[in-house]
C-alpha cells in the first residue's frame, strides 16, 4: 500500500480552494481612480526588470480584474506585450486573455506580439503550442492574416490531438476574419480528410468547422453513407458535446436502402440513455428525420421516445424541463394519441416554477381524450384557483381548448366552467365568460345551460371590459326566445352609459342591443333609443360614434333591410350546430407548426415561430440540399409509376426548394399535383389541364415582375449578346414552370459529352448555375441519370427553361431549352434563336470553369 | 454557438464575462439587466428570452446568473446542460455554495475555465477530472508533481475522459445511495390515485487504477430472466424484481451493453457522481403517511391537526425524510378534496466487495428528522401539542416544524396546533405551501429498487 500521491489530495476540492482563500485574501475589486492605470503601467514597467514571479503575477492578475470590471486598460498593451515572455503559464494565459481583448484597440501593437506567438506555436509542451495558437487565431485582426496561415497548417499535423483541436478551431476563426482566404487555402478539403483522426475531439471540431463554413453557402457539411457510418461506428468514443455533432449530421443523412436506416437506429437507440438532455433531443430529431422515409415508422418512434423524455423531464432541471415540454408540445401535435396515457406526468407541482407550469397546462389540453377528460378537467379545475393569476387563467383556456376539441366533453365543462361564475376570485370569473363565449359559438345548442347563470355575473366584471364586453356579446347573440331576461340585463349598462369607459363595451353595447331589438322589439325599442342617443352624442370614441351612426340610419332606412344586416343568415338556418369546424386560427397553426417542426430541436421550437424571424439573415443556414440517394427517389418516385421522373414529386420534397416564397402555393394544390406529370419530351403532357391553366397563368403574371414589363425602353435592346444578363431576383413556382414546359416548344437541344461526372452531387454545378442567374427548380439522382431542372428570365423578360440529364454511363449531357416569349417582344424567330444560343454558351461556359467538359 | 457568457450578480452586474464572438458585445449585460432582471421575470418567464435578434439563456445559481447570449438559432437543451456544467465545475473548484465573492476572488481561474471548456462558442472539454489536472490554483502548481505535459494533453482529449491515470488508495472504498423523490396524489378520502418515483443512485468511488465496475439492481427484466433460468423446482420469487420504466445512465456506463444483456458495467470516475436516474410508476409504497386537517376559523384563526403514520416495517425507523403536502382549496373554500405531495427519501446502502461496511448514511441528508406545517405569514401566535418530539414556531420558515428523533416502523403520532393570526386589513389568499417532512429510512426504497450486488474488477492490478 503505498501512500496517495499529491495529486489525488486535489481530488478534494472543499479544502482546496478555502485555504487559498484564506492565506491571500484578493482585493482586486475595490474602487479604482484614473491614477491607478498608470500606477499599473509602473508596475509592468519595473516588472519588465524585477523577475520576481509571483509579484508579476499578481500585476498581471490586477489589470485583468481591472478589464473584468470594464475598465479600459489598453494603454497596457506595449507592457502586457512584454509580459507575454514567462514561464508561468497562469500568467501566459491571462496575457493571452488581454491581448484577445485589446488587440482591436491597438492592432498596431499587437504585431508585437505575433513572433513571441509564434515561437509559442513550436513550443515544446503541447500546452502553450496549443494556448498560444488559440490566442494567435483569436485576435481576430485582418493585419494578422500573413501570420496565421502556417502555424495553423502545421498545428493540423501536430502529434498532440489537443493542438489539432485548437488548430480545427482556428481555421473557424480564420473563416470569420477573412472568408475568402480561407476558402482559397483549401482547409474543406483538410478538414473532411481530419475527420479520420483517431482523437474524438479533433473529429468533434472538424464536423462544427465544416458545419459552420459550409452553412452560409451549402447548408452544411456534405454527408454520404461512409462518412455517416464511421462517425455512428465510433459513437461511443465521443462526450455529449461530440454526438450532438454527429447527431446534427445524421438528421440530414438519406439511409440508402431500409436496411440502413434500421441499423442507424439501432446504433442510435442507447444514446437516447444518456443523461444529457440535448443529446437526448439530437436523437430524438434523428429518429424523425429518419421515420420520414417509411410511415410505418413513425408512430413507434414516438412510443420509442416518449419514456426517455419523460425521464428527463422528472430528474430535470426547470430550465430543462421546459426546453422538454416544449419540444413535447411540438409532437403531441404530431402524434396525437401516443402521449395520452402518461397525462399525470405532466400534472404541475407546488414548487415548480410557473414557466414550467404553464407548459404543463398547454400540454394537458391537447392530450386530453375522451378517457382521460374527465381527470384531466378536474385537474386543471385545481389550477384555476391557484395564487398564480396567470397559472389560473390558462388553466381556464386549457379546460375551454378541451371543449373545442372533444364535443362530447362540453357539457361536462360548461358546467365546470358555470361552477368557475361563483368563484370569488379576481382572474377566474373574466376569463370563464370569455371561455364560455368561445364554447357558445362552437356549441350554440348549449346556450340554455350557460345563459341564466351569466346574469349575476353582469355587474361583477366591471372592471374587466374584454370579459364585460363577451357578456353583453352572450347576451346580444343568444338573448331571444329562451333567456327572458336579456333585456333587463342591458337596460343598466344602457341607462348608465356615461359611466362606461371602455369603447369595445359600448360597442359590443350597441351590437347586442340592435339584435336584440329585432328579437324582443317590445321590451327594447325604447331601450335602443336611449342607447343610440347616447351613442351617437359619445364623442370620446369615433368607432362607436360611427357605429351607432350607422345603425340608427338603417333602421331609418328599412327595418327589413336593417334586421338582414345585423342577424346576418344564421338565425333562419337553425341547424347550424356543424357550421364552426375549427377556428380560423387553428387552421393557421397547422402549417406553422409544421415549419417549426423541420426545426425541431432548435430555439425556433422554443420561441414558437420560424427562425426566420428571429435570428438576423447573416446566421440563417441555406436550407439543406439534399442529394436524394436511390433509395429515397424509390420511395417518392417509384410509386408514381410514370417512366420514374415526376418532377413534381420531386418538389413534394420542400427542401430542394428556397424556402421563400414557396410553401403557400406549394401546400394547398397538392390534390391536383398529384395528377399530373412531367413530360420527358415536350409533348407527352396530357394531363387535366383545364385547371392547372387558370392557375398557372395567375402564377405567370406573379412571376413576371410588372416594373420591367412596363419599362418601354428596355424593348429596343438586343436580347442575343452574348453575356446574358439575367435577373437574380426572379423566382418561379413549379406549377408554374410545369406549366409553361409543357406549353412551350423546344427551342433548342444540345448535347455535349462530358470529361468526368461531377463527383459531389449536382450541388457545386447548381452554385455555380446560380451564380449566373440560373436557377435551380429541382435536382436528383437516378440510377443511372442525373437531373436538372433550370430556369433563368431575362432582363427584358424572357423566360428560358432548361431541362439537364447526365447520363451517367455515356457521360452524356443532354440540355432541352424552351424560352418563354416576353409580353413586349416583337421580334422574330431569329432573336429567339440567338438568345437560345447564348444560353447554352453561358452553360458550357459554366461546364467548362467547373472541369467538366 | 454561444456567442457570448456572462456571471452576472442580482443587481445584474458583471462579474465575469467572456466573449467567444465579435457579434456581441459587453453591454448585451444591460440589456439584460433591463430586460430580465429589472422586469422581476426570472423564475416565472422562460429562461429563454430573445431579445433585438439576440437569445438569452439564462440559469441561476444562488444569486448568480449564468447566461448565455448566442445569435443563432441553436440546440437549446445543450445550453442549459453546458451551463449546469459550468455549475458543476465552479462547485467543483468553488466548493458546494459558490457565490459571487467566490468567483470574483478567483476571476483569473474562472477565466482558465472558461477558455478551456469553450473555444469559439462551442463546448470543448467539460470532465471536471480532467480540467482539474492542468487547471489549478495556479499556486498548488509548483508544488505539484508535474506530469509529462504529452501525457497531459492526450488525457484532456482522449476517450476516457473521467478518470486520469495513477489514482490510489490506501483503502479501496465504494459508497452506493439510492435516493428518491416520490410524488403522490391523494384523495381527499386517503386513497392514492397517483404516484411515481424519481430514483437517483449515487456512488462515491475510491477506488485504485482502473477498476471496471460491474453493478446490479432488482431490476424485473433481469430477475425474471434469472428465475427462469434456475430450476423450475424451486419457488422463484417473482415480486422481487422492480419495473423499472425507464432509466438514463452516466457517460461512464456501456450504453450498448445495457441495451443488449442490461447489464450495467462501467470504469467510474474518482470520487462522488451520479450513476443512473430512473423512473418507476408501478407499486410504490409510501414510508409515511399524513392526515392533515387544516381549518382556517374565521379570520385571525388557524387550526392545525396533522397525524402521521409510518407504513414501514417496525425493525426499521425513520430518521430523516421530506414530505410536501399541499391541499387544494376546494372551490366552495371550505372541503379539501385532494391533496398532493411530494416524499423523498433515501435508501442507504453500502456495497462494496473490497471493503464491507455496514450501511451508513453518507451524503449531506443530515437533518434531523422533522415535519414542517406551513402557516399564513401574518401568524401571531401558536399553540402546539404534540404526541412525541419537539416542535415549534419557526417565523423564518413560515412553518410549525416538529423534530422526532425516531420514528419507528408502524406507529402514529400526531400534532395539533392553535395558530392565532395578526389582524390584517387586506385579506390576501394564502397560497397553502404544502407539509414538508423530511426524513431517512435506512434500507427503504418507495419503489423497492436496491442494489443487488457491485462487482469490482481491477485490471491494472493496482492494489
């Protein structure tokens, strides 16, 4: 047995640090004076002589507590520079710490520094060459630019994996600084070959290196099957930090065949067992991705996943829970049912802090079934009276979202929800009626339940105009036959009505009472005299001025007319019980949640709404393109059974497309998509095309920018020069491209024998197309095809569509060009020609500069 | 990435701050300090807050603030891990309660920390092993055996990274707890109509080189599996087994292992962590028992009737527990209809084949055994009776807190009280916190889940 060593006594951090307090007790932090940064500048000074390290340390250790404290201490900069020559690597480090900070300040004078840097960078212990390369690329000054380049390639092959990593790092902060060097020196290349390193932290850096430089331009790191299956091979080598990495890439990866995508998940399923709950959510957004290919899938993905986030959720932390619950809102949606057993999980508790709570109590709402209604109303029953008035008043919402969507529960919960009137307390009773009013108008069969009780409460929401103004509304609507006392219940608020403040009561006032003059006119003919007197004179607000106006004009005008206006057609149809399906709002939900669900795992789930409109365009990453491996193009395109190229299934995939402006038009056609295909050639389109015309051609005079049709100048120019000038901004949608494609006559087809296939996919050919206004509609590989589809609008107008096909085995690619005619064009078939002409110049301009022909 | 954190104090100052990225900037702090603290939002808004096309994530510790302010739209659930991480690694070097005086007297070190575990926004090394080798005091430094620095940095980024090289012990030693936070919900007539187990077992390991741990619970799959395999003679005791619902294990455990045999093997780190968590849903029986009835007379009056009962076994006692209760207000105000509360508890048991020890409790649960009655804030004063034990009027804690030294298995005891309020001229509701009782049963789980056996197998040979 032999005696522990030192080191192991550090294993016991209680000690440690109280006694280092205790001996020197610091006092960095006490008020400072201008005099006491040059007080420091003597200091450095005499230092520079002394040699004494332990009092240089406490120097050094004062000006940082100085810039801690955000004090400008950059005058220090030429001494800090001369302290950067020691042994001490405490004192190193908080050098290096300064020299980050200022080194903007005085980029002058941190050239100083860059030989000491970089003799650091060949250091003997991996330590400081890792330290001072860290410090070297994080200056972050373009003046350094020169300097950085070698010691960054050398650290690449540096035998400690710590450098390597650093130097990985250092790359990302070059991108940064001066994108194009970075670009230009070929580090893509490095980095997909550094992916092999046998240290997972270096692997680590590689992927968020890549990851991040790509963004802008490729939306991310290109992934294929054997980068994916050496990362998931290696996965337990990597800590939590590393797979969430790995994770990221394989929620972009396509498996090729079933078989691969079972076995990803299965190398995958243990990690769903680590604590980490942002790896947790990695994996989860995987298995999603994944499940996409086969349906079949995916409702046990959400059994697979749903005890994992539960458990997280329970041992968690409230920051995390709630980054949980909310991603669980997402797929409640999704997966209607799968969560609906485990509904006590989510019951809230006393000390939970409320963010959670309201989670909670939004997602109890939408798990509800017809089971579990019944505990889950009386649960949140509870809630509502809590001290949290916030707590409480979603609590209310919860149990009415329940009504909405469980018909057979209503009634169960407008009683609850009339039980909720008596309550003596502040936020139950106004949003009770402003519930109650939103099951009305679901369910109006129910008024007779409702009704009599709202009466007592008229008086007690005074305070409350939203919750006065839905009782008045209660009472206008449903006030005729079978609740007598409607009238008498306005007749206060009317002979008072000097005394209401709130517009929207007298407005909701005046609407109530004009329907229910033509309901009960005896009762209020008088009544809405008064009012309309009231009202008209009310110059405290023009709407109910104006309103009231109108009103009382119809009336003059004809009463017959005036009651058709007002009541509107609903009170002759009197089995409109099936009338209000979904609200309005719900529907807009749907296709928001969806979007927010290609984000899963992100901070647009948290927030609810896209990233778009949260994060500034320069962090936006390009949406992914996704090469479509056979098998994928099997499961969408095999079935369509049409000589395996419909176009248009290839854009049911939305990823190919920019993410713009293409969704609205995309999702609601869907059913006539479907029919129709996209011709090889240019006849073989036959489709139902009485239809898609009308809406093709609304979708050509969108596409095509008025302004420059309007331009009557630009007529006169000659269309055939050989730069083809075309607009960058111009965005077709595909029915619109379907449309004209098959419309149009061919202008010109073209072949051209390739030197070699473009070795990553099509997507540097499409960046490169791009970069020369053509854009790209839809791309894919087949088994033995590559495809292309390509569009551009001149300057003046004038479409071209290209149609692209690499065969793989001949290397042939053959282009199909159809130009659509401009509205003002009058020229002859001859400037078609050329122009046609220089399209296909422009495209093997653009082969030939990418080495392919 | 994360562009950006900050420490930062109640009154939203600086403490420490490093920025990773040049798109954002020191006063980012203000607009926190506008926006989140002065707002009074922390604990009842999100802790995640976007702000002029910047987020803020935020988590607090004690009376500081860990934020994190990033511009990109980024996994946030690995945000909120990353800064409990930092928490635990400031605790690590910091010592369990850190506080603002503690870091700023140890800014320098926050700094090393801070550099190290995050380089351009992104996480690098986190294992608090590992940073503890080639960050320290600064000072201990010299006297320190200085490693081969290549030895160093291979260990900072190679597999393992949560255990170093060259640990010995005098004494190999294990300490395993299994603790418990139970969660029920009660009828008003007593009858549970939920409840659930949040598990957490937590092992201190002294143990020598590299031992490769191989640990067993009761674990239902397992035990069925293993009765099946013994001799269809004997009678197999099926109930033994526990239905775990669901576990999460420590990066040290085989995750691939568990999922193929669950078996649960794994080389742990030096000293104290948390092995696994696990859920169980089904046959948990509570240690205690409350019938809590808590009247309120009239306006300055409170009457307070609490009787507990223990539903262990009567060779075991109780020593230290917590129980939350909380009753609903009924809607009329007057009946409970439901309660709800929380227990946790923590079983003790100590395994260890090196060393045998006989169970002890080891981790800081070392309250004395006491139950605590909330009362309204504005009580004046109280008059307690109870049937063993000590209690008293705590103003600090707005409670009655009765302390029972033992409490055996099977008996009941009861507290009654006569609470006598100030008059108040505003009648404010009272929120009605729930009972606490906190306590300790040594060799008692809710769920029934113990630790069957801890093999130790040492492969370096390292006595």
């Amino acid at each position: 047995m032999s005696a522990p060593l030192p080191q192991s006594r550090q294993s016991h951090p209680s000690t440690l640090p109280g006694q280092h307090q205790q001996q020197n007790p610091p006092a960095y932090f006490v008020d400072t004076k201008k005099g006491e940064v040059s007080e420091l500048k003597q200091l450095l000074k005499t230092l520079a002589v002394e040699r004494d390290p332990k009092r240089k340390r406490d120097v050094i250790k004062k000006v940082i507590a100085y810039m801690t404290l955000g004090i400008d201490v950059s005058r220090l900069f030429t001494e800090m520079v001369l302290a950067i020559e020691t042994r001490d690597l405490v004192v190193k480090k908080m050098v290096y710490l300064y020299l980050c900070n200022y080194a903007h300040a005085k980029p002058d004078l941190a050239l100083m520094c860059v030989n000491t840097l970089q003799r650091d960078c060949s250091a003997d212990d991996p330590m400081v060459r890792g330290l001072a390369l860290r410090a070297l690329c994080s200056l972050r000054l373009p003046s350094m630019l020169e300097y950085i380049s070698a010691p960054l390639r050398r650290a690449l092959t540096d035998q400690s994996p710590y450098v390597r990593k650093t130097g990985v790092m250092g790359i990302l902060k070059l991108f940064h600084l001066a994108p194009d060097v970075a670009r230009s020196a070929n580090f893509v290349d490095l980095l997909y070959n550094m992916i092999q390193d046998p240290d997972p932290h270096v692997v680590t850096n590689c992927l968020i290196v890549l990851g991040e430089m790509l963004a802008a331009e490729e939306g991310g790191m290109a992934v294929n099957q054997p980068l994916i299956l050496h990362l998931l091979g290696r996965l337990g080598e990597f800590n939590e930090w590393g797979l969430t990495q790995i994770l990221a890439l394989v929620a972009k990866y396509h498996p090729a065949d079933e078989e691969e995508l079972f076995t990803i998940m299965n190398l995958l399923d243990p990690v769903l067992r680590t604590s980490n709950s942002g790896v947790v959510l990695s994996t989860i957004k995987c298995f999603l991705h994944l499940a996409t290919a086969v349906p079949d899938l995916q409702p046990q993905v959400y059994l697979r996943v749903k005890a994992p986030l539960l458990t997280l959720m329970a041992g968690g932390n409230p920051e995390v829970e709630y980054c949980i619950l909310k991603h669980l809102e997402a797929m409640v949606h999704r997966a209607p049912g799968v969560f609906d057993d485990e509904y006590r999980q989510l019951y809230v508790r006393y000390n939970e802090p409320t963010f959670v709570k309201y989670e909670k109590i939004d997602i109890l709402a939408i798990i509800a079934n017809e089971e579990t209604v019944g505990d889950i109303v009386a649960e949140l029953a509870e809630y509502a009276t809590d001290v949290d008035q916030e707590v409480s008043r979603r609590s209310i919402r919860a149990i009415g979202n329940i009504a909405f969507r469980l018909p057979s529960a209503a009634g169960m919960i407008l009683e609850r929800l009339v039980g909720f009137l008596d309550v003596d307390m502040n936020s139950i009773r106004p949003e009770t009626i402003l519930v109650m009013r939103d099951i009305l108008r679901r369910y109006p069969e129910r008024k007779a339940e409702a009704l009599p009780r709202l009466q007592s409460c008229m008086r007690r929401v005074d305070n409350h105009p939203e919750a006065q103004a839905a009782l008045i509304w209660m009472t206008g609507e449903y006030g005729g036959k079978n609740f007598p006392e409607g009238p008498y219940l306005l007749e206060p608020l009317i002979d008072s009505y000097a005394t209401i403040s709130s517009a929207l009561v007298k407005l909701s006032l005046l609407t109530a009472a004009i329907k229910l003059f033509f309901k009960r006119p005896p009762e209020m003919q008088s009544m809405l005299g008064r009012l309309l007197a009231a009202a008209t004179n009310d110059l405290t607000s023009q709407d109910v001025h104006d309103r009231a106006l109108l009103y009382y004009r119809l009336l003059v005008a004809d009463v017959e007319a005036a009651k058709r206006v007002v009541l509107g057609e609903h009170e002759v149809d009197v089995n409109r019980t099936t009338i209000v399906g979904t609200f309005a709002e719900e529907r807009d939900m749907t296709t928001l949640r969806d979007k927010l669900f290609g984000e899963f795992n992100t901070l647009a789930v948290i927030y609810g709404k896209p990233s778009s409109q949260f994060v500034s365009p320069s962090y936006r990453i390009k949406p992914a393109e996704t090469s479509l491996t056979p098998f994928m193009m099997g499961v969408q395109i095999g079935d369509s059974g049409n000589n395996g190229n419909n176009l248009l299934d290839l854009h049911a995939d939305d990823s190919l497309l920019p993410a713009g402006g293409v969704e609205c038009g995309v999702e609601s056609e869907s059913p006539s998509r479907a029919g129709s295909t996209n011709p090889e050639g240019s006849t073989a389109y036959t489709g139902p095309s009485s239809d898609l015309l009308d809406m093709s051609d609304m979708g050509v005079s969108l596409a095509v920018p008025t302004d420059r049709i309007t331009t009557p100048s630009a007529s006169q120019q000659d269309f055939c020069t050989s730069t083809l000038a075309l607009i960058d901004s111009f965005r077709m949608e595909p029915e619109t491209f379907q449309h004209l494609w098959a419309e149009l006559p061919e202008s010109i087809s073209y072949n051209v024998d390739l030197k070699v296939l473009p070795t990553d996919g099509l997507s540097t050919l499409e960046t490169s197309l791009l970069s020369r206004g053509i854009k790209c509609l839809a791309s894919g590989e087949l088994t033995d095809v590559f495809k292309l589809f390509l569009y551009g609008q001149h300057e003046l107008g004038r479409l071209y569509l290209i149609q692209i096909l690499i065969h793989k085995l001949s290397k042939r690619l053959n282009l199909t060009l159809k130009i659509g005619r401009s509205e003002m064009e009058s020229e002859g078939d001859d400037g078609k020609d050329r122009s046609a002409n220089a399209v296909v110049e422009l495209i093997t301009q653009v082969l030939s500069s990418l080495h392919l022909s | 990435m994360i562009s950006a954190i900050f420490l930062v104090n109640q009154k939203g100052e600086v403490v420490v701050n490093r920025l990773y990225r040049d798109d954002v900037s020191r006063s980012m702090v203000d607009t926190f300090r506008h926006k989140v603290i002065a707002s009074k939002e922390t604990g009842s808004q999100a802790p995640i807050k976007v702000i002029e096309n910047a987020t803020f994530l935020y988590i607090r510790h004690h009376h500081l603030y860990l934020v994190a302010v990033t511009r990109s739209n980024l996994n946030p659930a690995l945000v909120f891990e990353f800064l409990f991480r930092m928490v635990r690694i400031f605790k690590a070097y910091f010592g369990e309660h850190f506080d603002e005086s503690a870091v700023r007297n140890h800014f320098t070190l926050v700094y090393e920390l801070l550099d190290e575990t995050m380089d351009f926004g992104y996480p690098q090394n986190c294992a608090i092993e590992v940073l503890r080798q080639y960050i320290n005091l600064g000072t201990v430094q010299a006297e320190m055996e200085q490693q081969e620095p290549t030895v160093l940095t291979s260990q900072i980024t190679g597999q393992i990274d949560w255990r170093r090289d060259g640990i010995r012990y005098r004494k190999n030693e294990v300490y395993i707890d299994v603790l418990e936070s139970v969660n029920i919900l009660m009828s008003a007539t007593g009858n549970v109509l939920h409840s659930d187990v949040t598990g957490q077992i937590v092992m201190k390991a002294l143990l020598s080189g590299w031992p490769e741990c191989k640990f067993g619970l009761n674990d239902k799959l397992i035990m069925d599996r293993e009765a099946a395999g013994k001799a269809s003679g004997a009678v197999t005791r099926r109930s033994a087994g526990v239905e775990i619902d669901d576990c999460t294990f420590h990066r040290c455990v085989r995750l691939g292992r568990f999922d193929a045999d669950r078996t649960i093997t794994f080389i742990p780190p030096d000293g104290e962590f948390e092995l696994m968590r696990y859920r169980v849903t089904e046959n948990v029986n509570l240690p205690f028992r409350l019938i809590p009835a808590i009247q309120e007379e009239g306006r300055n009056r409170v009457a307070v009737n609490v009787k507990v009962t223990a539903n262990f076994s009567s060779k075991l006692f109780g020593q230290n527990v917590v129980i939350k209760v909380r009753r609903g207000q009924g809607l009329g105000g007057g009946e409970d209809d439901r309660r709800e509360g929380e227990e946790e508890g923590s079983g003790l048991l100590a395994a260890s084949n090196l060393v045998p020890r006989p169970s002890h409790p080891l981790l800081s649960l070392t309250y004395p055994p006491f139950l605590q009655v909330p009362v309204p804030p504005n009580t004046a004063k109280t008059h307690i009776n109870v049937s063993t034990g000590r209690a008293r009027f705590e103003p600090e804690h707005r409670a009655l807190v009765w302390r029972i030294k033992r409490f055996p298995g099977g008996c009941e005891f009861m507290i009654t009280a006569d609470v006598t309020l100030m008059p108040s001229t505003s009648h404010k509701a009272w929120s009605r916190p729930p009972i606490q009782v906190e306590f300790q049963v040594p060799m008692f789980t809710s769920s029934g889940v113990h630790v069957r056996f801890l093999r130790v197998y040492d492969k370096s040979g390292c006595t």
